[in-house]
C-alpha cells in the first residue's frame, strides 16, 4: 500500500511534537498477567542448550518483533528527542536484547504509537505511528524505523515470513495504545462501559493478527505475546484494567498456538523492592523534571527479554 505524500520536514516535527507528548504523558501500559500455554504439536526447533542467560534454549534462525513504542526501544522527547529518533539504532528494546542472547537475526517492525487497528490497516487510527488525533502524520512519516516498509505492519510481516521460511521466533506487544486512545476520546476515560467495548475490539484485532500470521504467512513457528507491565503495581485501579485486558489477550493467544510472556510478572517482581513502583524501581524512564515516562529502561527491557527466555524454556519443558 503505497503511503501519503510527506510534508516538510519543519512541518512533520512540529505535528509529531504535540503526537509524541500524548505519548510521553499518558499513564499506564497494558499486559497480560500470566502466562497462557497454547495447545499444538510438538517444537521440532528447539536448540539442546540453554540460553546464555540460563533459562530457553537458543532460538536460532530469524525473530520478526511486531507492534508499538516498548520493543521499538521508544525514548520520549525529554530525554532524547530528534537528535536521538534520527537513528532507529539509537533505540534499543527487548528484542535487541534478545538478539544478543540467541544466534538470531532480529527485524524489528514495532512503530511508536501503533495500535491493534493500525497494525493491521495502516490508515486505521494509531497514536502517533502512521497518524495521530486531529492529524494524518506519525512518527514514521518523520523518522526512521527499526526496519522500513510501505503499507501495514501486518502486510510487512506476512511478506517478510513467506520470504523469511527459516524464522523461529515472532514476539507480539500490542494493545496500550489503544487503551491511550480510548482515555482521550471516551466521556467516560475509559473508566466506565467504554474500557469493555476497546479491550473487545483489541481481542478481536488480536485475532485477526494471529490468524493472518498462521494462514497468510504460512507461519508454524512460536508466536510469543509479551505482555505489558503496570507502570505503578501500587494502583490498584490502572493495574486491574491491565490485568482484565491481559486475560483477553491470552485467551486469544491460546487460540492460535501462541503463547503470552509475563512481562507483567517480571517488571512487579523487579519492582517489588520499590513497594510496587516501577518508576522508583528504575525500570522506566526518569524524567528530568520528576517522575518517569511510561516507556522502560534497559533494565525494563531486560526483565521483558527474561519473560520471553522463560516461556521458550517452559514451553520446551512442556513437550
């Protein structure tokens, strides 16, 4: 899908000013809480060792990454800004970090500010990836992605696993950016009938992703949802709404023979030494005027990559 003409560039950074602080203040990301087994045969690519951190065993061949701002390694504008955004190789998520640990070539297509819809049409509302509120521009209309392509990230991703038959690994984090908008532009903030009603539309995205992967993509390999961690364990409110969105989530997972990453499990265990604080904790981003971004650390990053180790080592125990 051929994209829309770009503006200049002054223009494109003052749109993705206003885009990108919507990003920077918002207040909770989403995750699933546990981790779901999704039924299916038997892994025949499994390595025989362990992995360099102790725990799965080596995956080896290619790892496409999907979705938004968290494996895409997303620094906000107070602390990196265009300067750093110039470079995609500035910014480094958990996929990186899992590249580190395994013999695989990592492509990483996450895009800041993408939502369940616009992964799949990229002309569907995002937060600030392919289009923002009130504007048709993003983020990738401006600076460089991790890797580059035309059209969706699901065309991008069924393209790249026709081509791609050696690929062993596809992580999955997606569904923040949706509960974002939601909070923006319900009268209730996404506190009342409207949270059910996105985390529906998210499940059934979630759905058309997986099955798009598995049929169109022709793809047998792992599937990992990793999911989301509460940027405070402490509120009980925002991190029950992220725990009922993760139980959506995995349900689908188990659908497709994907399985979910307790990411949120990982960060509250590194955060329990805070009381639950993730910001105190140093697992997300330090603002220099107080308080932390949303998006994390590398020692966050560090905790999802663990929680993506841990179910390849589970899910190789299993069978």
């Amino acid at each position: 899908m051929p994209r829309r003409a770009r503006l200049s560039t002054r223009r494109r950074l003052t749109v993705l000013g206003s885009t990108l602080c919507a990003l920077a203040t918002a207040t909770a990301l989403v995750a699933p809480a546990a981790t779901a087994h999704g039924p299916g045969g038997h892994d025949r690519d499994h390595d025989s060792h362990g992995g360099s951190h102790g725990q799965g065993p080596k995956v080896k061949g290619d790892y496409l990454a999907l979705s938004d701002s968290v494996p895409f390694g997303y620094q906000p504008a107070e602390v990196a800004g265009p300067p750093v955004w110039a470079d995609a190789d500035n910014l480094v998520g958990y996929p990186e970090l899992l590249g580190e640990r395994h013999p695989v070539t990592v492509t990483n297509a996450a895009c800041p500010g993408e939502t369940s819809g616009s992964l799949i049409d990229v002309t569907a509302q995002s937060n600030g990836c392919s289009n923002s509120l009130g504007s048709e521009f993003g983020y990738r209309d401006a600076f460089p992605l991790h890797t580059a392509y035309d059209g969706s990230q699901l065309d991008f991703a069924v393209d790249f696993l026709r081509t791609h038959r050696q690929t062993r690994l596809v992580t999955l984090t997606v569904g923040a950016n949706d509960l974002f908008l939601c909070q923006r532009t319900t009268a209730d903030q996404c506190t009342g009938a409207s949270f059910p009603a996105v985390v529906g539309q998210v499940s059934s995205n979630v759905d058309t992703i997986l099955r798009t992967l598995r049929t169109q993509g022709h793809y047998h390999g792992r599937v990992v949802l990793v999911s989301y961690y509460s940027t405070d364990y402490r509120d009980p409110f925002a991190t029950g709404s992220i725990q009922a969105l993760n139980g959506a989530l995995a349900t689908v997972a188990d659908r497709y023979r994907a399985v979910v990453a307790d990411g949120f499990g990982a960060v509250a265990a590194g955060a329990s030494s805070s009381g639950g604080d993730t910001c105190a904790a140093g697992l997300i981003i330090a603002l220099p005027g107080g308080g932390c971004n949303v998006h994390p650390t590398r020692a966050g990053h560090a905790l999802l990559a663990d929680a993506v180790d841990a179910v390849v080592r589970v899910r190789r125990g299993h069978h």
